[in-house]
C-alpha cells in the first residue's frame, strides 16, 4: 500500500534556493483531524486523537502519528511567509481518561529560545477555562536527528477527563473577539470618558478599533490637550502586548481619584490591535499577505499594509496639529528570547533629548517589580529603522518620545533573583503599572486639578463622539487624498501603490493565480528594484496623470469583499473548508483535512502517517542514547506542586528512543 508524505503548508522554493529548516511543506490548519494508528480501519475509538486549529488564532498544521505515546506536530508558518513557524494554538479531543501523551512540536523556525530557560506552554479544558503553564519538568528543548538536528520542544502531559476539549497554545492567547467583547463591556456602561471607533479596515475587512479614554472637557477641538498614543499587538503572535494594553486601559477606565486626575489632563488614545488579519490567522509576525508590519513605517501602502498608513496618518495629524502636544508614542511588543519587561528608545544628537526620553523608563522601574533597567537600550541599529519607535523618532516634534514596550513570553526576576513566570494577572499588572508612571511623570496627583485654560463650552455626548470621529474622517480624506497623488503622479514615493496596482490587475486577468504566488513574484521583482537601485520599470507604473483602473478598484473591491472566513491562497484555508482543486472520492467520517488533500494512489479514509526517515543517525536499538536522546535542562522549581490535570506521575517518562 502506498503512503502519502504529509505536505506542509507553503510555496515551493524558487530555484536554488532552500529553506534548511523546512525539509517539508505544510498545507494549512488541520480541522477535526483524527490521527489513526498505521493500518487501522474503522470508525475512531476512545482515545484516537482528534485536533483542531479551525478557529480564530489557530495554528497547526500537521500531526504525525509516532507511536499511542506519541505525536509529532508541526507549527503552519505565517501566510504568504514560510520564515516564521513560532506560534501554535490547537484544541485535542476524544481522549481517555488518564490518557498519557508526548507531543513534539518539531519544526520552529528560531532556534534561541525563552524554551531553553524553562518556559513551558500553556494549557486549559472546558472545565477548567483559566489557563495555566504545563510543569516545566515535563518540558524538553533539544536537538534532534529525527528532524535534521533542527531544535524540538517535547512535552509530556496526562488528560484526565475525557468529556473535556483540551486547548494547547505557545502562550496566553488574546483574539480580536476577546477585543471586541471588551469593548462592548466598555460601552455599555456609557461612561463619558471612554470613545470607541474604527479607524480603517483591514484587507479582510476587520475593523482597526481606535479607543480614546479622556475627560469630555478635553475633547472640545479648540482645547489645547496632551495626547499619549498607544499601539499593540502589530506582531500577531505577540499575545501578552495586548493584555499589557488591557490593564493599562483599564486601570484609565477605574472610579478612582488617580484614573481621573490622568484622565483631566491627558488624551489617551489606543490601537490595541493593529495585525487584526493576522491575529485572526494564526499568525506569529506577519500579515495577510506576508509583510511584517513593523519594518513598513517609513512608507506604508494603502493596498497593502492599511491599518499602518491609517494610524501613520493619524499621528503626524496630531504631529502636525498645534493644539495637540504629542508627548509619548508606546509600541507594546512580547519578547521571545529576553526575560523582565524594558524598553527600546532612540539615539539623538540633541543631548536634552536624549536625556529626557530616560526619564520614563527610570519611573517604570521604580513602579515595576518586573521591570528592568538593566535591559533597556537606546540605539539607532540599521535592522530597525523602519519600525514605528525609529521611524516616528526621526519625523516627531522634539518633544515627542518614542519607544518600544517589551515583555518577556515567559518570566520576570524579582528583587531576590527568583524566576517568576507570567500569568495573564501579571501582564495586565505590568499595564496598570505603566499608567501609573504617567501620574509621577507628569507630577499629578489625585487633587490636582487641570491646567488652567479657557474653559471649553459645554456639549453633550453625541457632539463629543462627533468630534471624535471628526478625527477618523480626517485621516480617510487625507488618505484618499494621499493615495489618488501617489497613483496618479509620484510612484517614486510609494512604490509598494505602483507595484500592487497592477498586481491586483494580473490577479484578475488569471484567475488561476493565487493570491499567495503573485504576491511572492511582486515581492521578488520589487527586491530586485531596490537592489539594482533603479526606477520601477515601465509597466509597474501608472501613467501620470491617470487615474486608477476601473479593472484594478474591481479586484480590491473583490478581495475586501470575500468574507474573512474564506480568503484563500494556494492550498491553505485559514478558518474555512473549500473545494480543493485536486479531486478524490474520499468520505471521511471524521471530517479529516487530509481528505482534500490525499490523492488516489492511497485509497484509506483515514490519515496514516508516512514511514519515518531518520536525516542523520540510524535508529538505535530500545534503552540506548544517541545524540539526539531528549535531556531536561535546569529550570526553576515551582514551591507549589501541580494539581489537576497537570500532576506527572513517577511512572511516565519521556521515551529515551522510538521504536520504528
């Protein structure tokens, strides 16, 4: 019988070129996959794993069956960019009471990781909804020959409920819907203080929430006012940057004299989500279409990177408007090689600039426990200079700071050189000690009353949202505006709008183009501009003078139609099933995401692992060591003993070799 080797997502590479840590191709998310022992037939049984990542944030994107102890499951990299494979989030169901399992997540794209200081991934089940980090003793980081030496992380974990849907992620996950939720819970209580709105829409058609928090004095347009922005989670995998966002909003938000003595003198806006598509995607760093939005800065398109250029338009508004004073612009971000929270500023030549932006991060630190100055740098490193801290840095009045707000993926050390892992209580706190900063920072305290000024004329909410949202229309006029310009007369200073004009052209004119392939061509052909330093060629641009094709707004139109549920590109579907182009007779009574897939040549129903191929060692007999054997490395004891589902008994072991 004829096996199929399980395809990982991806495109193929181009020719000469490789990836030494994709030795094979990952397809997309698997749903409700049921992974059968070799040369099983019949209907699954108790104990036959089921996964599934077909949900918001999901990520996996195959799982091989090793041995009933045993699985090995592959992270689906971001779309449109097979570099990055880090985050995972899948559910696992159908299990067995006091089932012992080891999962092996085998192909990360970074090999420096928080995994080789202790850090373990988190878990939860339908009892028991609050996540928690699985045991690091049942963690293992290694090399392993198995999979061309490349680094695996090995957990060992016990179900003991068998009427419980187990959830696996890499760490506390944090989705668009729990954002929306959030924001409905804000509005309901119809505070005055608290606006929500929709700066733009994504390529998908997501929202991009913008949410101001202020006293209803500060909003009159003639008043002159303080603003701090705010943005987080423009890395999609960076999870813990949005529930640092949260306690920071919600400490603003409190009945209390220090929230309201914040509040009567600053403008606090936020975009707490600015990667919406590639949240929803299961993402690690990247949008839809492969760009990781934090090197686009310097000159977002609107085509391709929209929530960038609406929140860049925004701010040199503000930047530009001289009744705003634009004091501080955070970039909240998660670190997965770094443990504590620290910042990132910016190098000046200007000395009094230079030492005040010190300033912040110093108080941060007084307030923090989990802060470190130690850690904090100031640099102007080439790598970054399209990030938002380096690019507003440079265009920014003088008296605007600029950082980047980092906190570990895993852990924090105390005053007495513990390890303290993070907990979602410890990311929201790290949040609701950022506001307070800003209370010692600008001086105030909870009598302080505002500064004085011409008193604002009294309004009532409705204008209040209007003003509001005067802002939001702005900015749509002035991207419009921008845009028009660019496609009509300046390619040269938006070439990313010259190069997907046309794109979108050809992606109509050939249907059987994928999004995913003319993406890369564009990509490739624009690297080779830039490389050779020359002008788009001739027909990458648009005739001066001329206005957008009615063929190019129709297949924009159509992409931003297309539901978000069912946007596809090659094979992959990021949280919708659709006809696959390759055909089969297959009816699986498991609903098996390898029956789009498989061809005729295997006939089974059911998904069967292919024969295992080891890349360096030949196998080792039962009870013997190879270089590759899995070895726990030193992390911090927990005082506490797991309970739960999460207790390892003295029995279970991590298998030293496998059986072939």
């Amino acid at each position: 019988m004829t096996r199929m080797r399980n395809t990982v997502y991806g495109d193929s590479p181009e020719p000469g070129e490789t990836d030494p840590l994709v030795s094979e191709e990952v397809v997309g998310n698997v749903s409700k996959l049921c992974v059968l022992p070799p040369g099983y037939r019949g209907p699954p049984r108790k104990g036959h794993l089921i996964f599934d990542a077909n949900f918001e944030s999901g990520n996996l994107g195959r799982v091989d069956y090793i041995t009933e102890l045993e699985y090995d499951v592959f992270i689906r990299p971001d779309t449109c960019n097979p570099r990055f494979r880090v985050w995972f989030y899948f559910t696992v169901e159908n299990v067995k009471s006091d089932q012992r399992v080891i999962f092996n997540i085998v192909n990360f794209s970074k090999t420096k990781s928080l995994y080789r200081e202790g850090m373990s991934p988190v878990v939860r089940s339908t009892s028991r909804p609050k996540w928690q980090r699985v045991p690091g003793k049942n963690v293992f980081y290694y090399k392993c020959p198995d999979h061309r030496k490349n680094y695996v992380m090995s957990f060992a974990f016990q179900f003991d409920r068998e009427d419980d849907v187990y959830e696996f992620a890499y760490c506390f996950p944090y989705t668009n819907a729990r954002l929306s939720s959030w924001i409905a819970k804000q509005e309901e209580r119809d505070n005055d203080f608290f606006y929500a709105d929709v700066l733009c829409d994504t390529v998908q058609q997501r929202n991009l929430d913008i949410i101001t928090i202020t006293s209803p004095e500060n909003i009159h347009p003639t008043k002159q006012k303080r603003v701090i922005f705010i943005t987080a989670r423009v890395h999609p995998g960076e999870s813990p940057s949005s529930y640092v966002c949260e306690g920071l909003m919600e400490y603003l938000l409190e009945n209390t004299p220090e929230a309201k003595a914040l509040r009567d003198h600053i403008v606090f806006k936020f975009v707490p989500m600015l990667n919406p598509d590639g949240v929803a995607l299961g993402n690690y760093r990247c949008s839809l279409m492969g760009f990781d939005l934090n090197r686009h800065w310097t000159d977002p398109s609107r085509w391709a990177h929209p929530t960038l250029e609406a929140t860049k338009a925004l701010l040199l508004e503000y930047n530009d408007n001289p009744s705003v004073d634009l004091d501080f612009y955070i970039d909240i971000h998660a670190h997965s090689t770094l443990m504590n929270g620290f910042m990132y500023g910016n190098v000046y030549d200007d000395n009094d600039r230079f030492e005040r932006q010190a300033v912040f991060p110093k108080l941060l630190c007084n307030n923090a426990e989990d802060f470190s100055l130690a850690f904090t740098s100031f640099n102007k490193d080439a790598v970054k200079a399209g990030t938002g801290r380096r690019f507003l840095g440079s265009c920014l009045s003088p008296r605007s700071n600029c950082y980047t707000l980092e906190v570990s993926f895993y852990s924090f050390t105390n005053q007495n050189s513990q390890v303290i892992p993070y907990t979602v209580d410890g990311y929201i706190g790290l949040g609701r000690n950022v506001a307070k900063t800003f209370l010692n920072y600008y001086q105030l305290s909870p009598a302080s009353s505002p500064p004085a000024a011409q008193p604002a004329p009294p309004v009532n909410k409705t204008k209040l949202r209007a003003h509001i949202r005067d802002e939001v229309l702005m900015v749509h006029r002035q991207r419009n505006n921008t845009t028009k310009t660019t496609l009509q007369t300046d390619t040269s200073r938006s070439p990313t709008d010259a190069i997907y004009k046309p794109a979108y052209e050809a992606q109509l004119s050939n249907s059987t183009t994928s999004l995913q392939s003319y993406i890369k061509q564009l990509r490739s052909k624009m690297a080779r501009e830039l490389t050779q330093k020359q002008v788009p060629s001739k027909e990458m641009m648009c005739t001066p003078n001329s206005t957008v094709s009615p063929t190019a707004k129709r297949v924009y139109e159509t992409l931003r139609s297309m539901s978000p549920l069912t946007v596809t590109y090659d094979s992959y579907t990021p949280n919708a099933r659709v006809p696959s182009p390759v055909t089969n007779n297959h009816n699986s009574s498991v609903n098996s995401r390898w029956s789009e897939v498989t061809t005729n040549e295997y006939p089974s129903q059911h998904y069967q692992p292919p024969p295992r191929e080891s890349a360096s060692v030949p196998h080792q007999p039962p009870g013997s060591r190879s270089e590759g054997t899995r070895r726990p490395i030193n992390r911090p004891k927990s005082k506490e003993p797991a309970v739960g589902i999460y207790t390892s008994r003295s029995s279970f072991r991590i298998s030293k070799t496998r059986e072939r």
